[in-house]
C-alpha cells in the first residue's frame, strides 16, 4: 500500500514537548517537509533560540546551534560566513526576535545575510510563563500586563515584518498565519519560498508566523485559533511585505 | 624570517592570520582599532571574513557561530566591550567552543578611560561571565611574546575546546617593537568532528549548546569540564622567574607592569637590594606552585605584587604563597603607569619592615 502521509525525515523521533494546540509542533513540521523536498537536510545548519524553542535542536534532524537569547541572527552569520555553500536558518519566538534581539535581526537583515528566519509571533512570552511580548496586542493581559497593555505606558505592538522589509538587505519577508488548513498551506509556501530565495543567494528572508499560546492567553486550543483570526490578523495583516527580484 | 617593526595591535592581527584565524568579528573601540582595521584588509586578500558587528554583543555571538562550525575565529575589544561580550563568552565555555579573545585593557570602571590598564584581572581570570569556567588566560610583556602567544593561543583553544584571552593592555596595543612570525612547530590537534558542518551521516548530529536542562546532567558536564582544567593546569602554566636566585623579596608582576619591575630590579641591584621578579605568563592557569615553591626559600623575605589596578593579581599572589611570606602590594591605576622609582621606594620600605 502507498504511503500518503509520514513524519518528515527532516524532524527527529524525539517527542516534542509543546503544550496541547500550541503550533510550534506544526511550524516545526512546515520547516521539515521544506527541508526534506528542497533536499537540503544534510547541508543546512539550523540555530534554536531561547524560548519555548529551546529545545528544537532535539527536533530538527540536521546540524544545529543553540544560541543565547535574541542571538540567533549573530550565530547564524557566524555559521553562514563560514559555510556561505550551506542553508542556515534561525526559528525564533517575538521576545527572542522582537525584544532582546532586536539589534541582531535588523542588522542581519540589513547585511543581507543569506540566512531565513522563522519568526514565531504568538504576542506573549511563552517559557517563562506569559509575560508582555512586543507584539502582545493593546488591551491584551499578561501576567506582566495585568490590566492589559496601554500604549501610553507599554507602547504599540511592534509590526517586525514591516519594519524588516524596510531595509535594502530583505529580500523575503512574509506574514502568514497557521490558524486553519488553508493558511498553513499558505505557509508552507512562504517557508519554501523564503529557503528558495536564501539558496538562491538574494539576502535575507524571513517568514512570520501568527502562532497560539493557549496556556498563557488561558484559552481552549480552539479559542486560540479563533484568537488569531478575530485579534491578530487584523492588527498583523498577512501576506508578502518584500520579494526582490 | 627577518624582523619588522609593528604596533602591538597589528602584529597580533597578523600573528592570528600566519595561524590559520580566517574570521574575525568586532567592534570598534579604543585602544585596540588597529586589530579589526588591519583585519578588514588583510582577510579579504587571504579567502578570509571580516564582520564589523552592530555590537560586541552580537559580535562574540557571530564568534561562537563561526567556531561552532568549526572554523579558527577570533575577536578583541577593551574593557567596556568585554563586559558587553561576557555573555558570548559564558555560552562559548559552556558549549566548549575554541576561539581566541583579545583584551587590550583600558582604565575602568565604566567608561573608564583609553590608557592602559591591568584592572580586568578578575573579570578575566574569576570567571567575568555567569557560570563555573574558566578562560585560559594569556598574558604577553612584549610584542614579540605576544606575537608567540596568539599562535599558542589558538592551539591551546583547539587541543582542549576552550576560549583562550589574551590579556594585554593599551600600552601593547599601541607601542612599536621589532617582532619576527617564525614558524612553530604544529600541535597535534583533535579533529572537529562535533562541528556544525551539514550532517551527512557519517558522524553523530551536530549540536552546538550549553543547555543542560537535568541538574545531573549539568553537573556532569561542568565536573568534566573541570578534568580538562586539570589537564589544562599541568600542561599549559607559563611563568618566567628572572634574578630569583638569592633575591630577598620577589616581585610579582605581569605583561606591561612586569617590563617595568625588570628595570627595577637592576636599580635596586645597584643599591645592593636583591630583587626577583616572577611573571605569570598564564594568568589562568596561575603558576601558584612556582610562587609557593619560592616562598619555601629561606633567602626570601617577601612579596609584592605590581599591577596597574588597585590590587587584583595580588590575591593569587598571597593564595599562592599561603602566608609562608608576607604579600604586600603596590598599585596605580586609572591609566596610570607605576614609576620605577616609585617602585624601588616601595621595596625599600617593605625591606625596612620585613627585614
């Protein structure tokens, strides 16, 4: 009998420790079908972040680097610089990318490293147990926003795929979101094509993903899901933000 | 190969490039600029990388990125930018990364000031980043010796998978000296199998981390990290102990300030007072057993220990000699230079109490 559906060679057996309805186990697995039909699982070098994605150096079936927090983009010049021949990606979460990182993700999009970023916005710090993000949405309560995030006081929720794709170096950014069937098809093809361009050797890619966190929004799995279409979106609106030629 | 005459500072770039060192990441501050600027010209012309980071921050990440791939990296700053690196550095240790570090020292603490200094001691040799580690801490008095050192840096880095600093100071940076690249006898050094160099199958997965998240784990990576400072200790301590002999008090002393004290031993010689001097050349591992070993000495009354800092060294000093002699210190710092004079005073004092 024909196989119709297997685990991708390109993620290990390890169980994933993710709580249930989180979609960092599905974005793992849109990154690990693109590796394993591009062909590229033995010459990419993946780098995890610190965050709920610590751990995806167990998961990602290839050569990984685990970097401090916000660091990845750094590390990843680092590999890249040395290995420009090899695929090198990062996956990092919105604190990690937005907040602590925000020097290294601007600035190795700005240098047009050949590297794609996998940039995981579910608006609230997950690890460490649900604190305010810079993309935590206004009037959003966190355990560090308890009477929810004011833009006098907190600022406004920061839109990094806009604010990549302003830089000369960015050549692939896309929002997209993993809310229903029809949208993680959606990016699964922004992830290729964001692996596509970083092989082509155009600059810099990265793909934001709208992602879930029931545990720390305190929501049902499918609330959450519900959450990105009704809260998100509109505030994060998907698509392609920059495609060089 | 004959001499040439070079700044500290671009003789330690070159000394890295005639050792393999194809990368380099930094950012610019006083006083060690010529480092990354002779290193943007020369790597391109060798098939080598140079990154100007945004940061120190990121560019002691793109650091252990580059060595976690395996390949012969380094970086240097002074002072202030050391502090921003020390979270590469606690990473770097902790993953067991080999890379070479260059401190040129400036006055502290903060902002400081750009002359040369000695008063990253502890940072370098206690630790400096969050965590049990080591650095191996390198520490030349000449230009030449630190020429040989950046060679012998790097072998160190790669025989034992550590970050290797070379603890300098503004005054090594900057001053002219003839200086010769010889060519040294190559180290038999482990393959880097465990780099992150696309996995074909044919080694285990590479994965480059320091995160041991079961206590038990963590401890038995750390207690093994902690077998090869023994290793470390028993083949790598370099000390030069000049005029010991029959000196009636010893000097400790290190890189610039040891220059310094050498001059003083001939002053004191000619007023009939016996001075040894003992320079560590590995900071960490500290020769504590060739100080102890001259504190046993019947002809040796004391020590002092000279250090442009308030008095860092000098702890090392007097654990070493463990009360078998007194440890005194003496110390300017801030930029400040000791005075071979002010020196000389100083022994003449100790000798009026100890003698």
């Amino acid at each position: 009998m024909a196989k119709v559906f297997q685990k991708p060679e390109s993620l290990t057996d390890k169980p994933m420790h993710y709580c249930p309805g989180c979609t960092h186990g599905i974005v793992h697995r849109l990154v690990a079908e693109t590796m394993d039909e591009l062909n590229i699982r033995q010459d990419t070098i993946g780098i995890a972040p610190v965050g709920c994605a610590v751990f995806a150096y167990d998961y990602f079936n290839c050569d990984m680097q685990e970097a401090a927090h916000g660091r990845a983009p750094a590390v990843a010049t680092g590999i890249k610089r040395v290995h420009p021949d090899k695929v090198v990606f990062t996956y990092q979460g919105d604190g990690d990318l937005a907040s602590i990182g925000a020097a290294e993700i601007v600035h190795a999009a700005n240098r047009g490293e050949k590297i794609t970023t996998i940039f995981i916005n579910n608006a609230i710090y997950g690890m460490t147990g649900g604190q305010m993000a810079p993309t935590t949405l206004l009037d959003q309560v966190t355990v560090t926003s308890p009477y929810g995030r004011k833009a006098e006081t907190e600022g406004y929720p920061i839109r990094m795929s806009e604010m990549l794709a302003a830089l000369e170096g960015a050549a692939y950014i896309e929002r997209v979101s993993v809310h229903d069937i029809k949208h993680i098809m959606q990016a699964k093809k922004a992830i290729k094509r964001a692996f596509e361009y970083q092989i082509a050797g155009k600059g810099f890619t990265l793909v934001e993903v709208l992602s879930t966190c029931p545990t720390n929004w305190g929501m049902t799995p499918a609330e959450s899901l519900e959450w990105v279409k009704n809260h998100m979106i509109p505030y994060y609106p998907l698509g392609v933000k920059k495609e060089a030629k | 190969m004959s001499k040439v005459l070079m700044k500290g500072n671009e003789a330690i770039a070159e000394a890295a490039i005639q050792a393999g060192c194809r990368f380099f990441f930094g950012y610019p501050i006083t006083p060690q600029n010529e480092i990354p600027a002779y290193m943007a010209k020369r790597l391109p012309q060798v098939g080598g990388c140079f990154v100007q980071a945004e940061s120190e921050v990121a560019a002691i990440n793109m650091v252990y990125g580059a060595a976690g791939a395996g390949a012969r990296v380094m970086t240097s700053s002074s002072s202030p930018g050391i502090s921003l690196k020390q979270e590469g550095i606690s990473y770097i240790a902790g993953a067991e990364l080999p890379c070479l570090i260059v401190n040129i020292v400036r006055g502290g603490p903060g902002l400081g000031g750009i002359q040369p200094a000695q008063s990253d001691y502890f940072q370098a040799v206690k630790g400096g980043g969050h965590g049990d580690y080591h650095l191996v801490v390198l520490a030349p008095s000449t230009i030449q010796e630190t020429v040989d050192l950046v060679r012998k840096g790097f072998d160190i880095a790669d025989q034992y998978r550590n970050p290797v600093m070379i603890l300098g100071d503004g005054m090594l940076g900057q001053m002219m000296e003839p200086v010769e690249f010889k060519e040294a006898k190559p180290r038999r050094l482990p393959p880097k199998d465990w780099a992150t160099t696309g996995w074909k199958g044919d080694r285990p997965r590479a994965v480059i981390n320091s995160l041991f998240i079961d206590p038990q784990v963590l401890e038995d990576h750390v207690n093994r990290i902690y077998k090869k400072y023994e290793e470390i200790k028993a083949n790598e301590t370099l000390v030069e102990c000049y005029n010991c002999e029959d000196a009636e008090i010893i000097v400790s002393a290190y890189g610039t300030t040891a220059r310094i004290v050498r001059s003083v031993t001939e002053m004191a010689a000619r007023k009939g007072i016996k001075i040894g001097l003992i320079r560590p050349i590995t900071l960490w591992p500290f020769p504590a057993e060739t100080l102890r070993s001259w504190a046993q000495r019947d002809h040796v009354k004391a020590f002092l220990t000279v250090e442009m800092s308030m008095g860092q060294m000098v702890e090392d000093v007097t654990l070493s000699i463990d009360g078998l002699k007194p440890s005194h210190f003496y110390g300017r710092t801030g930029g400040m230079v000791p005075r071979p004079a002010d020196i000389l005073a100083e022994i003449e004092k100790i000798r009026g109490v100890n003698l």
